[in-house]
C-alpha cells in the first residue's frame, strides 16, 4: 500500500472517529442513553419478580429460599458493579453498552425455559431440595444475568457522564430507579393477570432489542444493527411458532395432561390429569388432588363431630378439594369456603362444577385472616385447611392474635380445626416437636380446652366448650356415613403409642407465636431445614471469606452506602411483613408497594443530585441519623395501625405503608448520590465501588432478616439493629471528617 493510501486511510478513519463521537454525544442530547439506561431498570425488575416466581415453583420456595434467590440476585449484581471499574479504559463504551443491552434481552428467556426443563433432570423428580442445593443451582442460573446488569450500570455511569463528576453516577441511579417504577406497575397492574412468564419476558426483551437497535443505528454501528435486528427476528419466529410456557410446562410434567396452566398475582397455576385425577399445583407445589378422601374426610370430621348440628361452618382454604361438599353431610345451613387465589375458583368450577354447585357453599376469592376479622359471632364451627407454617404467608394463620380474631368469629362454645401436615408415625423428631409444643401453647393462651388427634396428620381442636376424643361414637349418634373416618380406623389411629408420643412432645413447653415475633415459622424452617444434610461446601465457604475481607476493607462513605442498602432491604422486609399481618394479604398490594419504594428511591435520588453542589458530609450523617429514627419509629407505627380496628386497620394499612415505604425509599435514594459526591474518584471506579456496597447490603438485608432475624428476634429488635447500623456508619463518618 502506497503511503499516500495509508494518509488517505488515516484520514478516512480519524473523519469516522469524529463522526462517531459526534453521534455518540446526539443520542445523549435527544434522551436516547437515558431511556437506554431506564430499559435496563424495567428489564430488572420485570426479570427478576418472573425469575424469582419461577424457582420459588422450582425449588418449592418458602422464604428462606426467597431469601437465598435474592440475596443471590443481589450478590452477583454487586459483583457484576466490581467487575466495571475499568470500563473508563474501554475504547469504545457504547458498543460495549449495545452488545451487553441486546444479550440482556435474550438471557432471561433462556434461563425459564432451562429451569423448567432441566430441573428434575440435575434433581431427582418430587424430591425436595435443601438448603445448599438452592445456593449453588440459584446462583449458577442467576449469574449470566445478574453480572451483566450490575456490570451495565458502572458502564452506564461512564457512558452517559456529560463531565467527570458524580453527577452522572447519580442520574444513572435515578433512571435505573425510574425504569423499576415503570416495570413495577407494568407487572402489578398490566402484565401479571394476563401473560404468561414468557409473555412477561418478551417486554423487557423487546424494550432492550429496540433500545440496542436504535443506539447502533444513531452511532453507525452498522454490523451490530444488523446483529441486534436479527436477533430480534428470531425471538419473534420463536414466538411465532412454538408457545414456549406450553412446551416447557409438558416438558416439566410427562406422563400428565396439562388440562390447563395460567398465572395470577398469587402464582403459577397448573392443573393436570392422570388416570382421571386431577392435580392443582401452583407454584410448583400442589395445594390437592381429587382423589384423597382419607385427608377430606379427617379434615371434615374431626371437627364437626364435635358440633354435629352446626348451622354455619367456615371452611378457610381447601373447599375445592372436596371439604365443602363433605361437610353438607351434616344438617348445615351454609359453608362459607375463602380462597385467597380467585383463578383456582374459576378453573374448579370449570372443571369439577360438583365440588361448588351446593346453594349451601358461599365461595369468597378473599384472604382468610381478612375474612375472619371482619367476621363477627357467625360460626359454630370453624377448619383451618391451610399448609404449615414453612412461610409468613402461611405463619400468620398460627398465631396468638389471628386465633384470637377466630374465637371472635365463632358463637360461644364454638369448635377450631387446624393441622400440621407432618406424616405422623408415632415419633416426633426434636425439631418437629418443638412445632407442635409452640402452637399447643399458643392454642391454650386463646382457649380453654385444646384436644390432639393423631391422624394421618395431627389435628388440633380448640374451644372454650368441650371437646371429646369419641369421634367414632358422635358419627354414629348423628348417622354420618364414612369411608375412611370410622370406628375401625380410629381405633387404629388412636393407639397408646401414638398418642403417648404426642404428650412428650407437649411436655416441652414452646414459646407464644405473635404476629410481630412469628418463632413458630423459625421452628418450622429448622424443622425443614433438619431434613437434608447440610454441606457447607467450597462456594459457601468463598462467599463468606469474600464477604468478611470486602466489609472489613470499607472505608467509611461505601460504608454508609452499604448500611442505606442493609436498611432499605431489611425495613422493606418489615413493611411488606406488616401490611400481610394488618391487610391481610401482600400479593395483590407488593406491586404498589415495591413500586412506592422505586418511586420515592427516584425522588430522593434525583433531588439530591440537583442540591449536590451544596451538599457535604453532614449532610450524610444527618440523612443516617434520620434513617435511623425512621427505623426505631416504624415498630410503633406498625403496632398502632393493628390498634384501629377491624374495620378501620385494613383501609388505614392500605394507605399508611405505601406512604411509609415512600418514605424510607426517599432517605436511601438521597444517600447513593451524595455518597457518589463525597467518594469520587473517577465515574466508572466510584459507580462501581459504590454499587457493590450497596448490592451487599441490600443482599444481607434481604437474607438475614427474612430468613433469621423476624423469626428469632421480632421485629422491634429488628428495627433497632438496623438503626443501630445507621447510628453506627453515621458515627464512623463523623469520627473521619475530624
């Protein structure tokens, strides 16, 4: 090549270079990096609820493993913010940021689809999944994602700067907060009610292919235009032609009929058939089949024998399975049957219409504990056909106060049924009997008299009038034909034995389960926790050496970050625990929830970045000291909301703890750019450094005090630590700023 051709080239790449800077900066003006980096938030939040929902039903979740799977999530986006600290050495940030953008689209697809039809092929088919099998197969699916996003915005930070200071790091946090807001409501009030999980998925997905396309088309990106078009193509042909929630569902259930499959704000729901039996699963966990009488009958009968000559029965959960339809052997008025989820009524009526076309049966798509507050002296007999106590959903149905709620409910002398699910052999393992002394006792602190009946569970029957273990002789009396329920199986469930185990377990004498201070779902966590051999294995052991040698290297700015990520995901934690106990149920509301926390982290995010030119370090510790006066606060105002009312505590909750949530998210979204203010040390080293702090933070929040501390502490001892944290980071900044 001639050297006048090598100029010519020279010049002809240096006119391209220029030309590129100056559309590199033409999206940046038109708005097209920041609704770029906004996608990246609805991208977020939208994968992570569908990811999160789909190995809760693939692990069989209760909160510890929702814990595991977001302290995880949390964990690799924090490392994923480590692994950008360079990226202001990247020759060419934006293509980078266009690649990464259009895999983000793809990722998730993928990842639900090998969920669901490798999970029983890596574990072995309805077998349970223990506590280090979660860690590992959660964080091996999470990461490829995870690590991109949390990379993406250090790189963002870098990308969309328009000068060298933390004023870009805090837009980033701003938009990225602002994206969440719009996936939050998109989910909660569009999506959830009307596509499948992959139906979810293709939003992001088209939002991040169009975002890539449009940033290589205004950058002359030619080669990864095209890319990222064809890319596209082939998610719509995939689209197009196969249906891929239908193929991975069969795929997950083989040798069954999927008769029908659908989602709702309470979960995933699939029926299927099998030598004319039908399975309700959602969730991955199935709530009955239709062909269990030995359990409908034990259900039943235990209780009503007791007041044979009911008038109105409240069957909470459970009625589908054919409960309701059993107990009109008796002489009933009205079964008033609560189910929390309304898809699981609509599809039983579909398709086994002779399990609720009783007049007698009143079906209500509402939450039991809220139905029972409302309820007011209306029941002689009340069962409680709900799971055990693995997850504070579920805890809040064995506690002082909601046992209380029900005696309210009944008529005088009126009778309570409620099960442990536990197979019962005539042996109790430590931990299980430690379950059943705790709601032993906190039966008694309600009710005068509380009689066990080793079944295939053990029941629980609680009263202030009497009881009678003579099940068999009060059937007879009333001339209630049975199957399974008889004086022959009594007699054979009844044994010295069986009850004598019963008695030493009681012979422990358990704490009071609360609705603040719900030990009994810590008990029942141990107990399922008992059943695997826990190995502690090379990733478990990294992680926490990672962990200790990262917090002890903090200087004191990320430190405060890390303790705004701690307290925003622990006092969320708390909110969202207490409206549950106060409303009475979370699902419908977490959207609006979560989304009032996205809300006020951009609100508080963007007002700071505005007055950072007058912000300093006591600012920081002012914004500390407050967080922690919010937290020492919150335990009041939670206990003051449960003292309205009935009536009043449900609507009062409903407004008090989005504004509460709004709130706390504005004093954390505040303290990321003012941080980013008094750290800086470069765009891309400062966003990184900071992300991971708060990533881990928010990552131990999420884990440590939904899994451990409410259960074993309570939450007012919860709230005051993660004050104490605030106290204590405040501290540190004050003693350096000397």
């Amino acid at each position: 090549m001639s050297k006048a051709c090598c100029v010519a080239a020279w010049l002809s790449a240096d006119k391209m270079r220029q030309r590129a800077a100056r559309l590199l900066r033409r999206p940046t003006r038109a708005g097209f990096l920041p609704a770029a980096v906004a996608c990246l938030g609805v991208s977020a939040f939208l994968t992570q609820v569908t990811l999160m929902r789909e190995l809760l039903g693939a692990l069989a979740g209760n909160e510890l493993v929702l814990g595991i799977v977001l302290g995880n999530w949390m964990l690799l986006a924090g490392l994923g913010a480590a692994l950008g600290r360079n990226v202001g050495r990247l020759r060419a940030p934006l293509a980078v940021l266009i690649v990464a953008q259009a895999l983000l689209a793809a990722l998730p697809l993928a990842q639900v689809f090998l969920l669901r039809t490798l999970r029983d092929a890596v574990f072995v088919r309805g077998a349970e999944i223990g506590v280090t099998d979660t860690v590992i197969s959660s964080f091996v699916l999470l990461a490829p994602y995870c690590l991109l996003l949390g990379y993406l915005l250090t790189l963002a930070s870098q990308v969309l700067a328009k000068r060298e200071d933390a004023a870009g790091i805090g837009r980033v946090y701003f938009l990225d907060n602002l994206g969440s807001v719009l996936g939050g409501v998109l989910f909660s009030f569009l999506l959830v009610e009307r596509l499948s999980h992959f139906g979810i998925l293709y939003v992001p997905a088209a939002l991040n292919l169009a975002a890539a396309g449009l940033l290589a088309a205004l950058a002359g990106r030619w080669r990864m235009l095209a890319g990222v078009t064809a890319l596209a193509a082939a998610a719509i042909g995939v689209a197009a032609v196969w249906d891929l929630d239908a193929v991975s569902t069969a795929i997950r259930y083989p040798g069954q009929q999927v008769v029908d499959r659908g989602h709702s704000p309470y979960g995933n729901l699939v029926v299927t058939r099998a030598a004319g039996q039908y399975r309700f699963l959602e969730n991955g966990i199935e709530l009955f089949s239709t062909d269990n009488r030995e359990r409908v009958e034990e259900t039943v009968h235990y209780a009503m024998a007791q007041r044979p000559h009911a008038r109105r029965v409240l069957l909470v959960s459970g009625g589908i399975s054919g409960t309701a339809r059993e107990i009109l052997k008796y002489p009933v008025e009205a079964v008033d049957d609560v189910e929390l989820d309304p898809r699981v009524i609509e599809v039983a009526r579909r398709l086994l219409p002779e399990r609720l076309d009783d007049p007698r049966i009143h079906v209500f798509p509402t939450d039991g504990r809220l139905h029972v507050k409302r309820s007011r002296g209306q029941y002689e007999v009340v069962i409680l056909d709900v799971p055990d106590p693995s997850t504070s959903q579920i805890d809040r149905f064995y506690t002082r106060e909601f046992f209380a709620e029900v005696r309210r409910a009944m008529l005088p002398g009126g009778v309570m049924s409620i099960a442990l699910a536990h197979e019962y052999e005539g042996y109790l393992s430590p931990e299980m009997a430690r379950v059943l002394a705790t709601l032993h006792r906190t039966l008694r602190a309600v009710f005068a008299n509380v009689l066990l009946i080793p079944g295939g569970k053990i029941y629980l029957l609680a009263s202030d009038g009497e009881l009678t273990g003579d099940v068999a002789g009060r059937l007879e009396a009333a001339g209630i034909p049975t199957r399974w329920v008889n004086r022959a199986y009594l007699a054979a469930m009844l044994t010295p034995g069986r009850t004598a185990g019963l008695q030493r377990a009681l012979a422990a004498d358990g704490p009071v389960n609360r609705d603040f201070s719900p030990i009994l779902y810590y008990y029942q966590l141990r107990y399922w926790m008992s059943q695997f051999r826990f190995r502690f294995g090379l990733l478990e052991g990294a992680l926490l050496v990672l962990l200790a040698a990262y917090l002890v290297r903090l200087r004191p700015v990320p430190t405060a970050v890390f303790a705004t990520g701690f307290a925003a995901s622990a006092l969320e934690v708390v909110l969202l625990f207490g409206f549950q106990i106060l409303y009475g149920s979370v699902y419908r509301q977490m959207g609006l929830i979560v989304t009032m926390f996205m809300l006020g982290l951009g609100i508080g995010s963007l007002g700071m970045t505005r007055a950072l030119p007058r912000r300093g370090r006591a600012s920081l510790v002012w914004l500390l000291a407050a967080l922690a006066l919010y937290a020492a606060c919150l335990p009041l105002a939670l206990v003051g909301l449960g003292r309205l009312g009935a009536e009043m505590t449900p609507a009062a909750s409903e407004v008090a703890v989005p504004l509460l949530t709004l709130l706390l998210a504005v004093l954390v979204g505040m303290a990321f750019p003012l941080a980013a203010k008094l750290d800086f040390q470069g765009i891309a080293a400062t966003a990184s450094r900071l992300y991971t702090a708060d990533y881990v933070g928010a990552c131990l929040g999420a884990l440590l005090v939904s899994t451990l501390l409410i259960p074993l502490l309570g939450v007012a001892t919860v709230c005051l630590l993660t004050a104490g944290l605030a106290i204590w980071s405040a501290g540190l900044l004050t003693v350096t700023s000397r």
